[in-house]
C-alpha cells in the first residue's frame, strides 16, 4: 500500500469516527444538560432520539447524494456541516437550537461513511480488507471511549467542550482530504434518481414510531400506532413498486433469514445504547457521582468491547456466529438480572463489572450478526445487505431512547432502573432464541476463496 493511500485512509478513517463518537460522547453530558434547560428526562430525550432519525435517514441518503454530485464533494461538505453544527451548539439559546445543531451534525457525520467508502473502493484495489479493518477499528474505538472522554471533559469543564473536541479531528481530516483525495468525476444525475417520497416516509414512519413509544409511561397513544401501522403499508406498497426505492423491500421479502438478523441487531441496539445513556444519568443524578468517576466507571463498557473483539472474531472464525451469539446473549441475560443488585449502596467495582459484561457481549454480536448477515447473501446483494444493516443500528438506538424515557422519564431512582433492567432481560431472551435459531453454515465453500469473501465483507461492513 503505498503512501497517498495510506493518508487517504487516514482522512475517511479520521472522518468517519465523527458520527459514533458524537453519539457517544453526549451520555455523559445529558445530566448537566438537563438541569441547565430545565428538562424531563422524556424531552432530554429527544436529543438522543433525533440524532439517530438523521443518522438512520441521512446514511443513504447521502450515498447516493455522493454517487450523483461526487464522493469527495459530499465528504468536504459533511466535513463543513459538522464544523458548523460543532461551532454553535455549545452556545446555543435555548433547548430548540441544540436539538436542531444536533440535526445538522448528524447529517454532516452521516454523509462522511457513504462517500469516504466509495473513495477508498475507488481508489484501492488490492489490499482492500486492510484499508477497510482501519476504520473499523477507528469508529470501534471512538464510539468506546465517547463515554469515558466526555466523562473527563466534564470533571474539568462543562457539556459544551464535547463539541469542540471535534474540531481537530476534523481539521486534519479536511486537510489530507483536500490534498489526497481525487477529484470527482462528471455528474451522474441523469442515471440515478433519489427516492424523495420513499424518504419522507420512512422518516415519518421512524417519528411516529417514536411518538407511540414515549407516549407509553404516561397516556398509551394508540391513534400513533394505528397510524404507524396504516402507514407502514402505504410505504411498503409504495417501494415495491419505485425502480430505484429508499428501501428495497422486494429484498426484504425475498430473505426473511436476514430480516431476523436485522430484527436482532436492532435489540442488541436498543439495550446496548439503554444502558450507555441511562448509566451516566442514573450514577449522577441517583448516586450522585461526579463526571470524573462516572467516565471511568463506563471504561468498563468500552474497554472490555475492545479487548474481548479479536477473541470473538478467532472463535466466529473457528465455528460460526451461532455460539458466539447465543454466549453473547447469555453475557446480556446475566448482565441485566445483576443489574438488579445496583442500588444505592452498590459498589462502583460492581457497577464497573455489570458495565464489563454488557461491553463484551457487544463484541459477540456485532461480529456474529455481520457475519451471519454475509453468509445469507450473495455478493450482488452485498451493498443494499449492508445499508439496511446500518439503518436497523439506528432504529434500534432510537429504541433505546424511547425505553429510557418510558422508565426515567417520570422520575430518576433506583426502582427505575430495575424496571429497565427486566424489560432489557426480556429483549435479551428473545435475542437468545434468534441466535439459537441462527443456523449453522459451511463457511468454507470453494475453499479459501469463500472465506476470504466472508471476511472481506464482514470488514467492509464495519
């Protein structure tokens, strides 16, 4: 690999790690947030929630803004969003404003993975894998360590320095992009044709969604699911017959078996991102914590995910994702019944070790369900496998916000993350079923090239 790509890799890698960093980082800071706007823990949520409808939407999106206008364009411009979202959250006037920064970030970070993949499938032809397991490992990290650097930032300031922590990553990734990355080609408008319609409705879709499942620690809003479910066959009815739809689900209908996958990684979601952001709420405002300790108590959520990923990627490797799936979920049923014992008096070297359980099983299921997912498919159906995997990431985190504000959303207390905590062990029961229903496939078909196209896929996707 020579030089120029390795600081090309270096600009989408720095890029990329944007979107989960930020999505992390904010956990630590929800607390101080909502005492300076005066907010319930149901509004807070929002902030989270919002996030991940742009992100969900924005992802393909701007692929195929990127395809149509050009990929180093489009990655400049995410770039140009992000520092401006960056620049003025800190400050802004009132509650309204940052949920709206937020928006503009989150657009601005989505836009980097599409187009940074393209140009590194463009421009590296050989050695693909290896430039492709450097941003895994970059996005990996950040989204790990999120927790515990806003946890420090706070301990010496305030919530607005997780916003500017950006602005070096994003300088030196603007300025190997805007030396090493190759010019776009010509415009191709012509030949593709971004699915407007089907865009607007599925982000309808995802917001009454939401709107249903915070209605539900209060006043249950039935007239949104009855208008989620009306809706969700208009926009299936809509799509199967669009030529090039949002989501494409005649593939859907054609595989269940990665339709399961999609339904399990959008719980693993749900209760990993559940426990990310109610934990630093829960230890500061209950147990009343200071920023400092509760970034190195959430290590244990991000360390162990780190250290546990290569052995989980030797044993799927070995036998498959089913074990390692069914382990994974195992981690997560024990996870949340000794989540029972965090109380008022619980040690923090518990809570650490709770923490610890819950990151290595992440570890378990990102691995084993995109290595499922592969095995499923074929090569030709790789890239719409992969964008709809991203986008049950992002359903499943909203998820995550709506079951945060049903518990903590009336009150912050011990009783309520033990109610939290059942319903996570309930998700995980069913995650436990999906991965003993997971069947176990010859990986190994046509020898070595078969694993090899597995495992490139498997990185790809990271």
């Amino acid at each position: 690999m020579t030089r120029r790509q390795l600081l090309l890799i270096s600009a989408v890698a720095l890029g990329t790690l944007l979107n989960p960093l930020n999505t992390t980082m904010i956990s630590v800071a929800l607390s101080r947030i909502q005492a300076d706007f005066d907010l319930t823990f149901s509004e807070l949520s929002w902030l989270i929630s919002t996030y991940y409808i742009a992100s969900a939407v924005g992802q393909p999106v701007m692929g195929k803004l990127s395809d149509m206008y050009g990929r180093k364009r489009i990655f400049m411009l995410g770039l140009f969003m992000v520092t401006a979202a960056s620049l003025l959250a800190p400050f802004s006037p009132s509650y309204g404003w940052l949920l709206g920064f937020r928006i503009i970030q989150a657009w601005g970070s989505a836009s980097l993975h599409p187009a940074g993949m393209g140009l590194i499938r463009n421009e590296i032809t050989g050695n693909q894998a290896r430039a492709l397991s450097v941003l895994s490992i970059f996005a990996t990290t950040s989204a790990a360590i999120g927790p515990t650097l806003s946890g420090y930032l706070l301990y010496y300031g305030d919530w607005n320095l997780i916003f500017f922590v950006n602005f070096p990553v994003i300088v030196v990734s603007f300025l190997l992009a805007l030396r090493y990355m190759p010019g776009d080609p010509p415009n191709k408008r012509e030949a593709l044709r971004l699915d407007g319609w089907g865009i607007a409705l599925f982000s309808s879709l995802i917001l009454v969604l939401l709107l249903f499942l915070l209605s539900l620690p209060e006043r249950i809003g039935w007239h949104w699911l009855v208008l989620w479910t009306i809706g969700s066959v208009f926009f299936y009815r809509f799509e199967a017959r669009h030529q090039q739809p949002f989501i494409d689900v005649k593939f859907l209908r054609s595989h269940p078996a990665v339709c399961q996958i999609y339904i399990h990684f959008i719980l693993v979601n749900a209760i990993y991102y559940a426990i990310m952001f109610g934990f630093p709420s829960y230890l500061q405002q209950v147990r009343h914590f200071d920023s400092q300790q509760v970034g190195t108590i959430m290590l244990g959520l991000a360390a162990f995910g780190i250290l546990v990923n290569p052995l989980a990627a030797r044993w799927i490797d070995r036998s498959g994702s089913r074990s390692p799936l069914i382990f994974g979920a195992i981690l997560v049923i024990a996870a949340t019944l000794f989540m029972q014992t965090v109380g008022d008096e619980a040690d923090s070297g518990w809570i650490f070790f709770v923490l610890s359980l819950f990151g290595m099983s992440g570890s378990f299921h990102n691995l084993g369900l995109q290595t499922a997912l592969y095995l499923y498919i074929d090569r030709a159906n790789t890239g719409i496998a992969s964008g709809l995997f991203m986008t049950s990431r992002f359903i499943g985190t909203i998820l995550s916000s709506s079951i945060l504000a049903a518990f903590f959303g009336i009150r912050m207390a011990t009783d309520s993350l033990h109610a939290m905590a059942w319903v996570c062990s309930a998700l995980a029961v069913i995650m436990l079923l999906l991965s003993v229903k997971t069947e176990k496939r010859e990986r190994h078909q046509d020898g070595h090239s078969r694993h090899s196209e597995v495992k490139g896929a498997m990185e790809k996707q990271s």
